[in-house]
C-alpha cells in the first residue's frame, strides 16, 4: 500500500463520521428524555391515588426509580467484558424489566385515553388529580371511592402487564416453531423442484440469548435436512471476543450445499468486519455484496447477499448494492438474495432476482408494534412478491431487547422452491420437525 495514500482515504470520511457521531448523541439524549419521561409518568399514576401513609407509595417510588437507574447502567456496560453471574444477573433483570415497562405503560396510557374519552364524550365527570380543587359537585360527593377505583384500575393494568409479560416470555424462550413456505416459479427446472432452503435470521446472540438457546436451535435446523441454510443477518449483539462461546454452536450447522450468511443492522453495532472475518474463518460463506453458484443435480441456483441497507452509515465503503451481488453472475436457472432489510426488495427486483429473503422486522416482536410494523416497512411479514421478485420475510428467529414474544411468534423457516405460477404458493406454521 501506498503510504502518501492512507491520509485521503481518511479524510472524506472524517466529516460523515462526525456527523453521524453528532446524531447518535443527540439521539441518546432524546432517547434518555423520553425514558426518563415514561417513568415519572408511570410513578405520577402509581404513586399519586395512593393513601400518604401506605407503604405502597414507598414500594411504587422504589420499583419505578431503580428499574430507571438500573436499566441506564446496564446499558452503559454493554460494551464491558463479562463479569458472571453479575452481567447474567444485571442484564436479565434489566430486560424482562424493560419488556414489563414497556407494556406497564402502554396499558396505562390506553386507560387514561379510555378515561379522557369518558369525560370528554360520555357521562363520567371529569376529576382532578390528587390534591388539586374540585370543579364539580359529582366528584366532591365520594373522594374515596374515586381513589378506590383508581387504585383498583391500576391494580388491574399492573396484573395485566405482569401476565402478558410471563406469556411473552414463554413465547420467547422456546425453541421456535417451523414455518413452511412454498414459492413457486414458473422457469424452476426439474431438478430444483423441491429445493429446500433453511432460514435463520435476527438471532441476536448475547446478553441474554445463550449458547444453550442456540445449540437448541441448531438441533432443530438440522432436523430439517436443508440443501442449504440461510442466516440473514443480526446474527449477533456483542464483540467476537465477548460473545464466542455463545455463537459456537452455530458453527455445527451443515447442509450439502453449505451456510451462507449477510449482514444485518446490529453487525454493525458491534464491528461487522470482524464478525465477517470470524465467520468465513468458521466455514460459512459470508456474501458482502457478492454471490456463489449452487450446482444442485445439474439446477443452478445463484446464491447472493447484500450488506444491510443501512451499513454505509456505518462504513462507507460497505454501501448496499443489491446489483453488484449479481453482476459478473455465471448462467443459472433461480437467484436467491440474502438481504437483512425488506427494503432491499426494489433493488432486487430491479437487478432481477427471483427471491429475496430477509428479516429485520421481528414481525414487530410485541403488542402493540406487531400491529404498526407494516407502516415502516415495503413488506413486514411472510411471503410477497413486488414485480417478478418473491419476497419473504421471516419474524426472526430470536428477539431482541426484553425476552418477550406477544402476537409475533418467532420461527426457522424451510423455502421450498417449485415449479408453476403464483397459485401454488403457501405458508404453514408446523411446530417441531419430525426426527
């Protein structure tokens, strides 16, 4: 390398990485704000119908306070080398606070919203809060059995949230179901039809999904017998060096025609170049921009990836380039895209792919964001197609952030290439493999 070179390869990035230095701490801080505002916002509704001198006040205050402080730690230590137990400890108890917050103040605003419509459109007098002077002569009448029914209303939201949060968790934790999909294509040679392609995507391998949780999932893939396995991105959430051992296991994956793997978002949270350069070390074949030919029984099948869609906020130079994967491509009957995003699809159709597969979405992971995911996304879930590209999008395989699942069920999903038009496509949830 050029010596004299090394100072102008540096300085056109020198800006851009300021900048997005300079919006990441403004983002931190809005993102602390708001944090800091939902907790005196769940306290304030807790804490005040409550009697002065009951300890509950006391309880409220303690609970709302140290999650607050306690999430805001563990945050800061992401980044820090393990301690055990007291990184397994922090980190557990700090997102399945999270996860319970999160839905804690979702159902409290959704009550207060019920209330305000009430007031303001039905027949309920409006009361001020605790302390403050009555307007009405309705709400003078029985103070304490207005306490009464807000302390029994939050009672309700907190057990509503405490219950919901336990299902997640059961929901997040198993091993996840098998998602049959069916994608037929109407130029599919005879000797793909039937080709099968194991996806896995949005992994999140860290602080709390373990080595245990992985190899379980391992077993599972294996189970299926894929001709090839897929691994879209968010693979990990951690450094190489902190989080090794946990990602072990996926180094037992094997198929006849390999493991290929692109990059998602988070890859590039936590040094994507050096994830990329452990993984291909390991045996999986890691497509930055760039694809392999699959020779399946004379069927050619095209395997390419793409850098998430966002990387070149992270790294310039591994920009997202759908059509670069395919250029300089050999002859092949089906090409197959690995792209982390679904926003990906209008490139891939445009460069001519036949499927793309992707993740990122996690199908929204939890109520009430598995309803709204579709807003912020060309295709959130399952199986689509946007010209001549199929499009599938799996809900993740893992979660991320609180270790809950409510209303988007994670899954391994097995593609299946076939022969034929539209009308033969399917998608089935069928639960644990058969042996």
């Amino acid at each position: 390398m050029d010596k004299g070179r090394a100072p102008q390869r540096r300085r056109p990035h020198a800006v851009p990485r300021l900048v997005t230095m300079v919006m990441i701490l403004l983002f931190l801080v809005v993102v602390s704000v708001l944090w800091l505002g939902a907790h005196y916002y769940v306290w304030r509704r807790l804490h005040g119908p409550l009697a002065e001198a009951s300890r509950l006040r006391v309880w409220v205050t303690v609970a709302v306070v140290g999650h607050l402080a306690l999430s805001m730690v563990t945050m800061g230590l992401r980044s820090m080398p393990r301690v055990e137990p007291l990184y397994s400890i922090m980190h557990w108890a700090t997102y399945v606070g999270v996860g319970f917050f999160s839905l804690l103040l979702i159902l409290m605003l959704l009550k207060d919203l019920g209330y305000w419509i009430s007031t303001r459109f039905g027949r309920v007098p409006a009361v001020p809060e605790p302390g403050e002077a009555s307007s009405g002569e309705a709400v003078a009448a029985d103070p304490s059995r207005r306490l009464f029914m807000s302390n029994a209303l939050n009672a309700s939201v907190v057990g509503g949230a405490a219950l919901a949060s336990k299902w997640g968790m059961y929901q997040a934790l198993r091993v996840p179901d098998v998602v049959e999909v069916g994608v037929p294509l109407a130029h599919l040679p005879e000797t793909l039809e039937g080709f099968r392609i194991v996806q896995i995507s949005d992994v999140h391998v860290g602080p709390t999904v373990r080595r245990g949780h992985v190899q379980a999932i391992v077993e599972r893939v294996m189970a299926l017998k894929p001709d090839v396995i897929v691994i879209t991105g968010d693979l990990i959430e951690g450094m190489v060096e902190h989080i090794w051992q946990d990602v072990e296991p996926i180094f037992d994956l094997r198929a006849p025609h390999g493991v290929y793997y692109c990059t998602g978002n988070h890859e590039y949270y936590w040094d994507a170049p050096g994830w990329c350069e452990a993984l291909a070390a390991r045996g999986i074949r890691v497509l930055n921009n760039a694809h392999d030919l699959i020779d399946h029984q004379g069927g050619r099948v095209l395997m390419a990836g793409c850098t998430d869609y966002s990387a070149a906020r992270h790294r310039p130079e591994d920009a997202s380039d759908p059509e670069a994967a395919k250029a300089g491509a050999p002859e092949h009957d089906v090409s197959v895209l690995l792209a982390h995003q679904p926003k990906s699809i209008h490139q891939a159709a445009r460069a001519g792919f036949d499927l793309q597969l992707s993740g990122h979405t996690h199908g929204g992971q939890m109520w009430p964001w598995n309803l709204i995911i579709g807003w912020f996304h060309p295709y959130a879930i399952g199986l689509a197609r946007e010209e001549k590209t199929w499009i599938y999008v799996s809900r993740g395989t893992c979660y991320w952030g609180p270790p809950m699942r409510i209303g988007a069920p994670a899954e391994i999903t097995q593609i299946e290439l076939l022969a034929g038009g539209p009308e033969r496509a399917y998608r089935r949830r069928v639960g644990a493999p058969q042996s």
